[in-house]
C-alpha cells in the first residue's frame, strides 16, 4: 500500500530464452545524471522531463499553506497530508516510469 493507494506486483516466467550476444555488440555508452537534466548520454543524447505538471504544482502549493494553518493533530491536517502524499506519488510513480522507460530505451541500443 502506498499512498492510500494498493497495488500488486507479478513475477511470470515466460520462458523467453536470453541471447548469447547483444543485438548490438561492441557499442559503448556513458550516463551522466544530474541536476540540469533528468539523464545525459556519452553521445549528447538528452533524456529529461517534468514530472509534475503546472496544476499539480499550483496544488501542492496550496495544500502547502493551508497544511501551515491547520492545527497540529487536526483531522484537517491529516486530509491535507493525505492530498499532499498523492500528488508527491502520482510525481514519484512518473519518475520511475521515465527511468526504467530510459534504461529500457539504453540498453536496447547498447551493449555496455
């Protein structure tokens, strides 16, 4: 359970056999993650993204001062820490959905 939210995960051996050599030998590639951009190849390919969205940003701003006026141990504050929560997951699971979408997109292309 994450976020008031349950999910369920599924491991499924489909018997797919692993090749010995990469479709693409001898290719090599640099990451670079950092600050500026989500992810920076040895080639100059830009991987980046936002990852919240400008009405998700206005939101949270605003759960943000309303959970500065509640009263500490206030049912109004749990709700607005709950709101809070599901915008920084709906963030988080994006987030993830672009690094493995981009570790996917790499290693497809490259061997090492």
């Amino acid at each position: 359970r994450k976020s008031g939210r349950w999910f369920v995960s599924f491991l499924v051996d489909d018997a797919a056999v692993t090749p010995d050599l990469h479709a693409m030998p001898g290719t090599v590639i640099g990451v670079d993650r950092g600050v500026a951009a989500a992810a920076v190849t040895s080639d100059g390919e830009f991987f980046d993204r936002e990852f919240i969205t400008p009405g998700e940003r206005t939101r949270y701003r605003r759960l943000q001062q309303r959970l500065a006026r509640t009263k500490k141990g206030s049912t109004n504050r749990r709700k607005t820490i709950s709101a809070m929560g599901r915008i920084t997951a709906r963030v988080t699971d994006r987030r993830g959905d672009f690094c493995a979408k981009t570790a996917a997109h790499l290693v497809q292309k490259n061997a090492l």
